[in-house]
C-alpha cells in the first residue's frame, strides 16, 4: 500500500502543516518522506529491534491507517523547538495578580511551542470581592480571560497556527453568569472555548428548582459578621475549604440561562465535571477542573496528553458490497503498534515548563481515538445512528480499549509502569473494574505504562489530510462542501472537498450512481443518535470524547436543555451543542468541538447524492 492525495485540499494541508521546511527550504519531497521521519524519531526510543519497531511504526502511518495528532506529524524529528503534545491544563492559578500574570506567561509559552492549553479561572476572585492587600477592588476572571484573549492574538499573528484555549469556570463561582454570556455577542474571546463546569449539586438543583449559592473559598480571610459559610473541594484543592456565600439565585435561572447562551452562541458548553471526577483511574492523586481546548481530554494541574487516531475508514474488507466486514485483526494489530508508538513519543518530547514535564511523566498519559467512523458505517451499509451502528461502535472501541490495555500492560513489563501507579487503588476505579478480569489481574500483577490510554479527538486537520474521511466520531458533515483553509501567507483559500467514502463508492458502482439511503450526513442524523453514539463510545474511553452535538436553525431553548438532561442521563461527560446558524458559528457545526474557531465549510449541492 502506498499513501497519495486524491483532493487538492489534502495535498494543502501537508504542504502548510506537516511537510518540514527549514531555512526556507522543503526537506520533505512527499509525504512518504514525512512518515519516514515520524516513524524514525518515534522509534529511538527503542533499546531492542529499533530497526523493526521503526518498520511498525512506518507500516501503521502507509495509506492513512494511523494518524498521529498533529504535533507529532509537524515536529517529531525535527530541529524545531516545539511540542509533540497536542494537549495542556494550566496549573492553579494563584489569586494575586503575580500569580494571574505568571499564569499568563506559562500559558503563552505553552501556546508558543505549539500546544492548547485548558485554563480554569474558578480560583480567581469574583468582581467586586475585596483585594485586601492592596485595598482595591478585584476584576474578576471575565477581564483577565480578556488579557489571555488578546495575549493569544498577539502571539498567533505572522503563524500559521491559530491560538486554541478553554476557559473553564465552575457553576457555583459568583461570576457564572457574566461567564456564561461572555460570547453572546459574538465579538469577544475569540480564541477561547467556553465551558461551565457543572456539579452534581447543581443538577439536583434544578431537578428541585431549588436556590443555588454562588461562593468563593475564604482562604486566610476571617468570617465576615453574619456571613454564611460553607465547605467546597475548589479548583486546584484535593481537599474541602472554607467557602463564603455571596449570594443565592434560583437553579433554575441559571440553568435557563446557560441554555439561553448556547441557543445564541453555541457557547458555552458543560463538563460535568463531578462525574469526571469519580471516572479518572487517577482518582486518587490528581483532581481535575478543566480540559484541553476540544474537551476530549480532561487534565489535571499541569497534565498533557498526546493524540493519535486510527482511520476505520481502512478496516473494511470487501466495502459496499455483501460480504462488507470489519478487518478485526488488522484493527488490533494498529491499535497494539500505535499504543507503543504514543507511549514513545513521551521519551522524546520536550515540554515549555518543568512543571508540565514531571506531570506528563508522572502518569504517561496518551488519548489513542478514532476517526473515519461514519466512512466505516457507508462502506458497511449501515446507517449513522441505527442501532446496529451503535452497536458495531461499541464492539470497535471496545476491541482498540482492551489492545491499548494489553499493550501497555506489556511495556510495562518491559520498561516499568507510570510513576503514579498504584497497585491497589488504580485497579478500584470504575474504568478498571470494567475491563475483562484477566485484563485486570494482568494490570495488578505486572503494572502499567500509561495512567490513561484512550481520547476521541476531532480529528480537524488530520481527517483532511487523510483525503477527507469523516471526522473523528462525527457523522460525515457534508458529502460535498466548499472547505477555506489559510495558504502559505496567511490569506483564506477555498478548495472544493468531497467525502472519501463517497468517492470511494463512485469508484465502485460509477461516478453517477445513486447514493444508497444509509448514506447520511450530520444533518439527517436525529439528537438523540448523536447522543447515544457518544454514549457507546465513552464507555470504552478512559478519557472523553469530542463531540458537537448539531440542531437546525429552528430548534429553541427547551430543544437544547432536552439535549443537556439526555446527555446528563445517558452518564456522558460532557456537553456541547450547536444550533444551525447560531451568532458565533457560520454554518460550521463548528465541523468538531475544537473547530468552531477554524476555516469555515459550507455544503454544497452536489447531483443524485440521495436516491429518492
């Protein structure tokens, strides 16, 4: 097999975005070349057969079966100072504003290297609070996210790559509600994602339309004549603190509210954050309040992650036709060579600050996802959504979760579990407990490499380069669109794209055939598939998946609440939704969480895609 372009678009991307240019000149004649330097850097590690394991790793990346997260593609092997990890947490940001200010300076260098850096501004005081040593009166989070804002601007002009940051804010923090309608008008925080942190409080609050207090931790303060008080685990904090009561709204306001923004803007969305608390096989060393910016990984204090997905797209034997069936033993075969490929990379990346280096190393985090999902299902005669796809979803994670486990089980064996391994309690997490017993007393017996293994990620740039396969666990967006992506000099360029199973078919059966009806696209695809898709899916997730889910024009705030209590119910980890049309989008879903501030796509009547 051979790895070529078959879309103008495709050959842009590796051009602008992975092909290594140095001193003004390509050292890469075709993408062949950039698979050889990948797999020869990420091989290095190797003490015993680097030779073979660089053989793997070159075979895995050949026709888009394997695809490295982006970082890793442009940088792994060069001379360049930048990330190999797509995904950073900023640490506690100290309530002082040294300590905003150093935070702003380690999330600008981490910006600088190239990697998205989650942000949680929940320990910041709220405006108007008292500043007691400097007897002035606090800001709050809202106007220092604006200096984050336009820091990233200043840092991305002249670079190709654009900025990306989640700010995250918990529900219960007195400027939730000027937090929530930060994007309503459409103009501010553009390099931001915006997520609330929801808590399980909250959720029976307004299951009981009960009062809600907005509060923050008291820190050294004494307690103010007849203030009320109460105790909070906070950001940053393993253990409960002292919290002061600012003021008490209805829960259901603020639910109201937040469902009223993202009617408007798409933004912000919900991490339920309680709930990915109690599912991290960490739980008991690291606390967790925010995610990288396309929330399919969440982080602690300082954590990274590096990504990589296989394509499904290539694990259909004899595709369209009777006897179309999944290539189950190739798919374990990649998932088994790509789980030590990711581990690698942590031996040869370089980190911006210490502090994320000793993180990273401490759990050897690595989010191994999917993309090309809904390609599999066209070329399988299944339609995105139907129970049989659902279920064909949940048996492919499954198998890719239970080789990444066994893989990892077995470099431990070899080079030693995550430092933060803990026989005992890491087995008593719930992702753990679930697993096959034998996969378990494996992981008790002999340990294991990565303290997480599994993310599904969006895929944006990646899923283009692989001649357009449907992005990550989303159904295929349009069949035909027009697709702007920046050129070498910054300026939009429009290339006209086409899903690559679709093309596939028409290779097949002709350039006109009629498209089958199991053929669908995001707009055919009802909430309720979207939702349970993810659902099945994040069940073999040790991390989270990202994923948009996308309602027409006409849907209305009750529409979207509906989506959120679905979500909640169905034990997801999160929530993003996005209205047709909506203030901050243009008619993007925002193709993928992450992308809502990327190029835009439009679709584009195309003749006979349905076969009416």
């Amino acid at each position: 097999m051979t790895t070529s372009f078959d879309q103008q678009v495709s050959e842009h991307i590796w051009r602008t975005k992975y092909q290594w240019c140095e001193g003004g000149h390509m050292q890469e004649p075709s993408i062949a070349a950039t698979w050889d330097r990948v797999a020869l850097a990420v091989s290095s590690p190797e003490v015993h057969h680097r030779d073979d394991w660089r053989e793997r790793f070159r075979s895995i990346l050949n026709d888009f079966r394997f695809l490295p997260g982006g970082r890793i593609l442009a940088n792994a092997g060069t001379t360049r100072r930048a990330s190999l990890f797509n995904c950073f947490a900023m640490g506690p940001m100290e309530d002082s504003l040294q300590g905003i200010f150093n935070s702003l300076r380690e999330a600008v260098v981490t910006q600088q290297v190239g990697g998205g850096v989650g942000i949680d501004f929940s320990t910041v005081r709220p405006s108007g609070a008292s500043a007691v040593s400097s007897g002035s009166v606090a800001s709050g989070p809202i106007s220092f996210m604006k200096v984050w804002d336009a820091a990233t601007a200043a840092l991305e002009s002249g670079n190709l790559r654009r900025g990306a940051m989640m700010a995250t804010l918990r529900c219960d923090h007195p400027d939730i509600e000027a937090f929530i309608d930060a994007k309503i008008s459409g103009e501010a925080f553009a390099h931001f994602t915006l997520s609330v942190a929801v808590t399980d409080d909250l959720m029976r609050a307004v299951e009981e339309d009960g009062p809600w207090p907005l509060l923050f931790p008291l820190g050294q303060h004494p307690i103010p004549a007849g203030g009320e008080v109460c105790e909070r685990i906070w950001s940053g904090a393993m253990t409960p603190q002292l919290c002061l009561v600012h003021r008490r709204i209805p829960a259901r306001a603020l639910w109201e509210k937040l469902q009223a923004a993202m009617h408007a803007s798409g933004e912000p969305g919900v991490l339920f954050i309680d709930r990915i608390n109690r599912a991290n096989n960490l739980w008991y060393c690291e606390r967790i309040a925010t995610t990288n910016p396309c929330g399919e990984v969440p982080l602690p204090p300082y954590g990274a992650c590096n990504l990589g997905s296989i394509n499904l797209g290539r694990f259909v034997l004899h595709p369209f036709g009777e006897h179309a069936k999944v290539d189950w033993a190739g798919l374990k075969a990649v998932a088994g060579i790509a789980t030590r490929f990711l581990d690698n990379v942590h031996d040869i990346a370089s980190f911006p600050l210490k502090a994320q280096e000793r993180a990273a190393h401490a759990s050897r985090r690595i989010g191994l996802g999917i993309t090309g999902l809904a390609d599999m299902f066209a070329m399988l005669g299944l339609r995105y959504g139907a129970p049989a796809s659902i279920q064909l979803a949940s048996q492919v994670m499954g198998t890719i979760r239970d080789m990444a486990y066994r893989t990892s089980v077995e470099i431990a064996q070899e080079k030693g579990a995550f430092p933060g391994f803990d026989k005992v309690r890491y087995g008593a997490s719930p992702f753990v407990l679930d697993m096959p017993h034998d996969l378990q007393n494996a992981i008790a017996q002999h340990g294991i490499r990565n303290s997480h293994l599994l993310a599904v990620a969006p895929t944006g740039s990646i899923s283009l380069l692989a001649n357009n396969v449907s992005s990550g666990i989303e159904p295929i967006f349009a069949f035909q669109a027009l697709r702007n992506v920046q050129g070498a000099d910054g300026q939009p360029l429009t290339f006209e794209v086409s899903n690559a199973a679709l093309r596939q078919y028409r290779q097949v059966y002709g350039k006109h055939a009629p498209v089958p009806p199991h053929f669908v696209q995001l707009q055919d695809v009802v909430v309720d598939a979207q939702l349970r898709m993810v659902a099945a899916v994040q069940m073999y997730v040790d991390s989270a998946i990202s994923k948009t889910v996308w309602l027409p024009q006409s849907a209305n705030a009750r529409e979207i609440e509906l989506v959120l209590l679905q979500a909640w119910e169905l034990g997801l980890k999160g929530c993003t939704v996005y209205r047709e049309g909506c203030a901050v989008g243009t008619s993007v879903i925002a193709a993928q969480q992450a992308e809502r501030r990327q190029p835009e796509v439009t679709r584009v009547p195309s003749p006979n895609l349905f076969d009416k």
